[in-house]
C-alpha cells in the first residue's frame, strides 16, 4: 500500500491511513511506502533554493527527510494499536540505487532482509522515494517517487499486488476538474496507463507503470479518503472487451521548437537531438518537412516548457554547427491526446478526432500516432474546447 502527501498531509489523516491499514491487515501482512507530508519536499527545496546549494549529496539527504517524518509517526500510531510495526528507511532496506542523485535508478532490492522483517512484524512502513547508492550515500528517486518505491518493493518480494492511495478516486476517462462528464475507469492496460501518464494525466508516475509492466504487477489507485473501489492497471490479457477510447489527456507544459532551412543531408538530425541527449533534455514529438526544392527542411519539436529557455539557447549557440536558417518557438501550446487499446483493431479514430477539431475552427500543429494514440499539438487557449468536444465524441 502507498500513501501519497495528501494522504499524510496532517496527524489526523495519518490516523486515517493508520484505520485503513488495520482494516486491511486482517487478511495481509503489509508493506506500507509513504511520501512526505503534501508540500513538504517543495518546502525542503526552498530552504536549498536560499542556500542555492549545488551539491546534489546534500540536496538529497535534506529532500528526503520529509519521509522519515511520516513512517515514524504511522509506525508509532500502529504499534499504539497493538499492530506490530517497523519503520524502515530506503539504506535500512537497502534500496540499492545508481549515483545519479536526484533522479536515481533502482538496482536492487534485497527481499531476504525484507522477508526477515515479516517473522517479527505484521506491518513494515517503509519510505518513499529514497534509496543509498554503493558509496552509501542517500539518494532520491525523483518526482514522484515514492510510486517508484512502492511497485520495485511490491515486485521484488512478489506482492499479490500494490495498491496506490491519492486524493482521486482512480482513473478517469479526462481531468474531472476540466472535464464534468469525466467518469472512473474501472480497468486500463498498463499500455494505455503509460500513455496516460506521459501525456499529462497526473494520477500515477510514468516510471511507475513501467516498472509494473515489466514485472507484470497489478496496480490499483483509489482515494484514502472514500471506501470506493479504484480503478484497476494490468496486463490488457486480462481486459476482456478493450474500448476503442479509453481517454483524453492533455499537457500544457510543452513547447514547441521550429529549426527553419536545415540542410537536406543525413546526419543533420542526429546533431540537433544529440544536443538534446548531452543536455538532458526530453524530447517527445517530432515532425520533419522537405521543402519543395529537396535542398532544405525543417525541423519541429516539443520540449517540455521549463527547458523552453535552455533550449533555445543550445539552437542558437550551436547555429554553425545545425547550419539552419532561422528559429521559431512557442510556449502557449498545449498537447491533446486520445488514447485506447481498441485502436490497434479500429480504424476512423483519426479522422473523427481531426473533424472534431476543425469543426470547431482548431488548427492542428503538429501531430504523432502509436499503436494506441493519437496526439496533436494546439494552440493553448483551445485546450478546454478540444478536450470536452473529443470527450463528447467517443461517447465516454
């Protein structure tokens, strides 16, 4: 079970994931992952921000206290309630991790000390998002995290699966807060899921969902706050009838980068995104254009907006090299998407959402297909428009 920071915001929901926790151990022995309290870690990263720390040894040992404030006091409430419980933080496991501090990889778990623990304890509250590399030094998993923490965990001891507790209820066919018609998806495949999250549906980690993909571990996210059941992730053999659609995401954090009159030559690419990969910066869709005389092309990509200045900077340092004519880019952009297994067997999902689109006058910038989805850039200010009318049309 893993308790997100609104789900441990205070000592009273702490109490309430204590109940939760009772309940469940009727039947389980249970490990618990918790984040930090909602707002801490950005609480924590300010105090860095004042020193302007550059040291990331330090900045992860300060960002990961958070946690170690909250298994300390659900380990005490529980062991108040005769519920024998341990505290457990990501070196006393150990969660073994790369040193790549402040987006560390997981590389091991060891089960054994985990299963030992088991003989003496019904309930282990471990930490989230924290790990030790091979120095033993303390590393974090970044953002979202503690979801990272909480499927390796369930997945190296086997774990019948693992249950993410939020603020939402599940799953949603959009953004309830956009989107009023929005309903709970009972199942996803873990596929649509990952689509899901890397387009901007913020319920679950992306890293996450690969993670349980790979280890082919059942998910469900549900709310700490109501009795509801959530909405299940897995493998889609499991999903007996896949829908068509199963959801509309959409992301406004992107941007978009135009390079003008590139060369036509081979090579040109692998220059423009091998900056990109010396840099660290993700790049997600990518559309390439031939002018008419086949002696020039552009380029356009997205960025994610908080690289929008670094970014261009790089395009602009580097303008010999690329040997381009000219840079356009555009942060009031939003990506839209449409997702669903059911595509794969389907045809007309395209050309529905591209009428949909123009029928309410929505010039589409740019587009990218998979297996199962479809994603156009817009500009921003038809992100609302666009979401509900697609959401309309697939009846969801």
């Amino acid at each position: 079970m893993k308790f997100g920071g609104t789900s441990v915001a205070n000592i009273d929901k702490i109490k309430n994931v204590a109940e939760i926790v009772k309940k469940e151990l009727n039947e389980h022995k249970l490990i618990v992952v918790l984040s930090a309290m909602a707002g801490e870690t950005n609480k924590l990263q300010k105090y860095l921000d004042a020193i302007d720390s550059e040291f990331p040894l330090e900045n992860d040992l300060v960002l990961t206290s958070g946690e170690q404030v909250t298994i300390g006091l659900l380990s005490s409430i529980l062991n108040k309630k005769n519920i024998k419980a341990m505290p457990l933080l990501g070196w006393q496991i150990p969660i073994i991790t790369d040193d790549n501090y402040e987006n560390a990889k997981i590389l091991n778990i060891d089960k054994n000390l985990i299963n030992s623990y088991f003989q003496k304890y019904n309930v282990l509250v471990l930490a989230g998002f924290q790990g030790v590399n091979k120095k033993g030094h303390i590393t974090s998993l970044g953002r979202g995290g503690s979801d990272t923490t909480a499927v390796a965990i369930a997945s190296a001891v086997n774990a019948e699966r693992c249950d993410i507790y939020t603020d939402v209820e599940g799953v949603y066919t959009s953004d309830p807060n956009l989107v009023n018609k929005a309903k709970k998806i009972p199942k996803v495949s873990f596929e649509e899921m990952l689509e899901m999250s890397s387009m901007g549906a913020k319920v679950l980690h992306t890293r996450s969902v690969e993670l349980a993909m790979k280890n082919n571990l059942t998910l469900q996210v549900l709310s700490s706050l109501t009795k509801k059941k959530g909405t299940y992730i897995l493998d889609e053999k499991n999903l007996i009838e896949k829908e068509i659609v199963s959801g509309v995401s959409y992301s406004k954090n992107e941007s978009k980068i135009t390079i003008s009159g590139i060369p036509d030559k081979p090579g040109i690419s692998a220059k423009i995104f091998g900056l990109m990969t010396q840099s660290n910066i993700n790049v997600d869709m990518i559309v390439q254009n031939i002018s008419q005389d086949g002696v020039f092309a552009n380029i356009t990509f997205t960025v994610p907006s908080k690289d929008h200045d670094f970014v261009k900077s790089i395009i602009e340092d580097n303008k010999k090299l690329i040997k381009y004519k000219s840079l356009q880019t555009n942060k009031s952009i939003s990506k839209i998407s449409v997702i669903g297994m059911g595509m794969m067997s389907q045809s007309g999902v395209a050309e529905k959402m591209f009428k949909t689109l123009a029928n309410n006058s929505i010039n589409i910038l740019a587009i990218s297909t998979s297996e199962i989805k479809i994603s156009v850039l817009i500009d921003e200010k038809y992100t609302n428009i666009a979401v509900k009318s697609l959401h309309d049309v697939y009846n969801l």
